[in-house]
C-alpha cells in the first residue's frame, strides 16, 4: 500500500506552492504573449484578406479600364479610316472635276479655231469669188472663155474646200470620257 509520509506532503505542498507561482508569474504573461501572437495572426489574416480584395478589384478597374481604352483606340482607328476615305474620295472628286474642265476648256478652244477657219475659209472663197469677178468684168470674153473661168474657180475653190474639210474633219485628240 501506499504509505503516506511527511515527505509526500511537502512534495504535494511544494507542488501547489509551485502551481500557484507558476499561474502568477509564468502562466498569465504566457497566456498573454498567446493571446497577443493570436490576435496578431487574426489581423494579419484579416488584412492580407483585405489586400486580395483590394487587388481584385483593382484588377477587375484595370481590366475595364483596358477594355474602355481598347474601344476608344478602336473608335479612333475607325474615325480615323473614314477621315481617309473620305479625303481620298475629295480628292477623286477634284481630280475628275480639274480634268473635266480641262476637257470642256480644250473643246471649246477646238470649237474656237473652227469656226476661225471656216470664217478664214469663206473670207479665203469670197476673196477668189471677188477676183474671178474681177477677171470676168476686166475681160469680156466670150463664153467659152467664160465657163473655163468658172471651171477653173470650181476647181481651185473644191481643192481649196477639200483641204479645209480635211483639216476640220481631221481626228483630234481624243479627250476621253470621265471614269
């Protein structure tokens, strides 16, 4: 059996003496310093829980704010090809109507030096009809005589015609049609 001396009581005693010491002066500064090493835990987690929510959502403005400024790059671009396009169809458009009026100023300025030959060419007939005239009043020849006159006035004002018809009915330069 167990015997129970004096020894064993002053061990029990020196235990709880022991005991109590120990939660007065180790076991709450301990608590304490676990308690503390927690709670540092507990906030550290809580922030870093926090920063991943601020860098979602940082991440989440960032990428619509890529998506905006890829729409509005798009938008620029596209703003940008009708810009061009429509300069490049001012262009055409001025080109065409510089070469029409080109065009129209080259066709009157054809018509112009008809209608100054013909004139040329009636003043050019009425001045040989005018000396004919003045060879048949100056001679008066008998009527063979006359109608070789006349023949050879023929003949010299047809050669005369034919060449001019050859100059005005001449291919000139051809214009073109506008594209």
């Amino acid at each position: 059996m167990l015997q129970f001396n004096a020894t064993l009581l002053a061990q029990i005693v020196d235990f709880l003496i022991l005991l109590v010491f120990l939660r007065l002066v180790a076991y709450k500064p301990l608590v304490k310093l676990l308690e503390e090493r927690r709670q540092r835990i507990a906030d550290a987690y809580v922030s870093a829980e926090e920063s991943r929510k601020q860098a979602q959502d940082l991440k989440s403005e960032m990428e619509a704010e890529m998506r905006k400024l890829r729409q509005d790059a798009q938008v620029a671009v596209d703003r940008a090809v009708k810009a061009g396009q429509e300069t490049g169809q001012e262009i055409i458009a001025a080109a065409r109507a510089e070469a029409e009026r080109i065009k129209e100023g080259a066709r009157t300025e054809i018509r112009r030096e008809k209608e100054k030959a013909v004139v040329e060419l009636r003043n050019s007939v009425a001045s040989l009809s005018v000396a004919v005239a003045e060879k048949v009043i100056r001679q008066s020849l008998e009527e063979r005589v006359q109608h070789q006159m006349v023949d050879k006035f023929i003949d010299e004002a047809g050669g005369l015609l034919r060449n001019w018809d050859a100059i005005l009915v001449s291919p000139t330069v051809d214009l073109g049609e506008p594209a």
